[in-house]
C-alpha cells in the first residue's frame, strides 16, 4: 500500500466513524497542479486518542500538536487533528493548541493559501476557505491571513516562501513579500539545522538561480550568507569570466545545477568560490590582471566555518570543503604526469570534483578541454591502472634491511609512481627500483 491508498484508507475508515477527514496541505497543491505528491497528511476532527484507537500502532509523533503517524507496508501519513494555536512564544511551535471541530479554523493557522486546500480523497471535492486555487491560477505565494503574524509563527516560513516561489515558479505576494523583508533579519531565531535543510531543497529542487535571487531581493542573502552575498559587484578577469562579476558566475553556475543534485555537490557549486571576495586583487595592483591568489585555499577554510555554522555532518562538511579546495587543479590536468592523474582521479566522490568542473566552465569561458581530456582517459583505462594492488609495504621495506622512519613514505611513493607509470611491473621490479636509487645506509 503506497502512501496515497493508505491517505485514502485512512480517510474512510475516519468517515466510517462518523468523522471528517480530507487531505491537506502540499498534498492537495501537488495533486491539482498534476505532480506527484513527495508525501500525504490528513486532517480531521478525531480527537489524536482516537485516531490511536482506529489505527493501532500508530506513533504519536506530535503529541502536543495533535499529530499522529500511520504506518503500513510501503507508506506513512501523518493525521492531524483540527487545531487552533495560541500563540507562538519561541518563533517555531504554538504555545498551546485548542482542538476544533471545524476544518476553516484548521486552515487558518497554515502557513500560505496554495497550502491550505482541503480535499475529500472519495469525491475530488476541493474546500477552500483561503482563496488557494486562485493563487494556485495566478502563480502566487500568499501568507494565509496576515503575512506578519505568519511570519512571527514561524520564522522558516520566510525561506519556505522563497522556495515555493521558486520551485513553481511564482511570484510572492507583494504584502507577504513585505513582510519578509522586514522581518529578514530575524531568521537567526531559528535553528542552524533547520536553516541549512531548507537552504538545501532550495539548492537541489531545480530553481536554484531563481531561488537566490529572491534571497537576494528580500534581505535573506546577506543575514544567513553573507560570504555569498559579497560576491556581488567583485570583479573577474574577462578572458577567463566574460559573463561578469563573481556573483553573475555563481548565479550561472546555480542554473545549470539540475533538479535532485547531491547536497554536497550543490553546495560545493554555491561555495566553490566563495574566498574570491576577500583575495581579490585588482589589474592596477597585479601589474596585468585582476587576480585571486589562493582562493581556493582561502574558499575551502571559509567553506569549513560555513559548514560548522550550519551544522553539515562530519561527511558532508569534508565533501564540500574538497569541492571547493579542488575545483582549480583542473586547469593542470594537461600538465599532469600519468601517476598524479591517476592520484586525482582517484579523490573520494571524483564523480562531483569533476561535474562541478563542468558546470563551473559552462558558467564562465565555455571551455571543456580539460573535462574531456578526463573522460576520455577514465574510458580508456582499466579500473586496476588506475588503482593497481600495492607491490610493496613498509614490511617489505622493513625485511629487506631499511630502517623504518620518514622515509619509507618517500619509497613508496616513488614504488607507486613507478608502477602507476608502467615503468615496474612486479614485486621483483619494485625492489631492484628500490635498492637502485635508495641504497640501504652502514
């Protein structure tokens, strides 16, 4: 049973009762706007005690909020029980809810009208106390009653406006638009985590330009990321950036990102030259060009900071943080000797280092050379060139007479340049190479 019938098994065993029970909120919107829904929610006038009852082994996941999560093979929906809340002290969750009989008092208390439709899962029959279907039609993001007080409820709502608006592609209601920008900068009330998995359904839902720039507009940018919002009006040297300044290209590159990108990768794509701002030198002061010396260097340790702040796990803030330290040893990969290519293409996630060299080129010069050049060895070569079995450890090293110390990473190092090049071949031309140019000292 997937999560549509079990929303639909639910409503009618609820009505079978002598209840009333629709589906709401993103569920609605998708199924009117003809997309598949990501997951379904019901509400109803069943008190939570007695949804337990009617669903045995459901999971209270919301007790205070009247929330309660149904789970069956292949599906889960969460059933909320009509509520009014009363007040909102912490910016996030109701000070104390009422519960009501009524589905219009339910709707009131949500966030946009586009998310406060109700519909019978049997007839099709769309309730709207809202005016959500018209904003649906007219592509509009509009606070359900007043925009401030929304906002004031809960502050996420300022990013989740902004995402909407870009998912859809809609234009946020000018009152409500307002609002969040007088209310930008109190975004900080709300917790790093969930900031950071909002910011990234924005980065991976496939509008990521159209999302920034709305951050941009309402004041959002430069509370939550200012590193990216200094981007703005920095300079690039046009032989390399004919399309403009850093935050053009980092716009250019958002676009190109497609929807269901990697967070990391995403990520990496909106950090990749975030040290650019603070190392920008100009032509005048370089004597030739406009120059960011070690910027990624500088990019890859504030990146680092960026994830701490946000609450990146462990994994993840290591995969950004290489994505944005690696991005420019492509340009050397013509240069590179056989063995330091096979090194690199060999990094963890490879796969994201170099799809953000391509996006980063599309966003700039146009130039793939390098790119190519990398597919086009990782078709030609065997899986075991470019990783081969060790022929030598510092064990070895160790039986054949050599006093373990720093230089034995020195060794074999050169064993495995040697090998990665195809100038040794087996264990026995592995420790000629070595006795040859690393003679044992008396």
């Amino acid at each position: 049973m997937n999560a549509r019938e079990l929303a639909g098994t639910i409503c009618a065993t609820l009505e079978q009762n002598g209840y009333r029970a629709f589906l709401v909120g993103g569920c609605v919107r998708d199924l009117l706007l003809g997309r598949e829904p990501a997951d379904y929610d019901v509400t109803t006038d069943a008190t939570p005690d007695r949804v337990q009852e009617l669903f045995p082994g459901s999971i209270a996941v919301g007790a205070r909020f009247g929330v309660i999560l149904v789970e069956r093979a292949g599906g889960k929906v969460e059933v909320a029980t009509f509520r009014r809340d009363l007040g909102y002290s912490d910016g996030r969750h109701p000070d104390q809810v009422a519960y009501s009989r009524e589905p219009s008092e339910d709707v009131s208390r949500r966030d946009f009208t586009i998310n406060g439709l109700l519909l019978h899962h049997a007839t099709g029959e769309v309730l709207d106390f809202v005016g959500g279907r018209a904003d649906l039609e007219a592509g509009l993001i509009r606070a359900i009653g007043d925009p401030a007080s929304r906002f004031a409820e809960d502050k996420l709502r300022m990013l989740r406006s902004v995402r909407f608006a870009a998912r859809f592609g809609y234009t946020i209601e000018p009152k409500t638009f307002s609002a969040l920008q007088n209310a930008a900068g109190e975004i900080h009330s709300v917790s790093a985590e969930r900031i950071r998995d909002e910011l990234t359904k924005l980065l991976t839902e496939g509008a990521a330009r159209r999302g920034f720039e709305l951050l941009d507009r309402s004041g959002l940018l430069q509370t939550l990321l200012p590193e990216i919002s200094a981007q703005k009006g920095v300079p690039q040297p046009p032989e390399y950036h004919p399309e403009g300044d850093v935050w053009v290209h980092t716009l250019l590159i958002l676009a190109a990102l497609p929807a269901g990108s990697s967070p990391t990768l995403a990520w990496g794509a909106l950090l990749h030259d975030v040290g650019k701002p603070p190392t920008y030198r100009s032509a005048e002061a370089t004597g030739d060009r406009i120059r960011f010396d070690a910027h990624d260097e500088v990019g890859s340790r504030m990146a680092g900071q960026l994830c701490r702040r946000l609450k990146f796990s462990s994994a993840d803030s290591e995969k950004i943080v290489a994505l944005v330290a690696t991005h420019m040893k492509f340009k050397d990969v013509e240069l590179m000797r056989p063995a330091t290519l096979k090194r690199f293409v060999r990094l963890p996630g490879f796969a994201e280092h170099l799809e953000l060299h391509r996006l980063d080129c599309l966003a700039s010069h146009g130039r793939l050379d390098a790119y190519e050049l990398i597919k086009e060895f990782l078709a030609r070569t065997p899986a075991e060139q470019v990783r081969p079995g060790r022929l030598l450890t510092g064990d070895d090293l160790t039986h054949m007479g050599y006093v373990p110390g720093p230089e034995f990473q020195v060794i074999l190092r050169a064993v495995e340049d040697a090998q990665l090049e195809g100038r040794v071949g087996t264990r026995d031309d592995a420790v000629r190479l070595v006795r040859r140019h690393y003679p044992r000292k008396p």
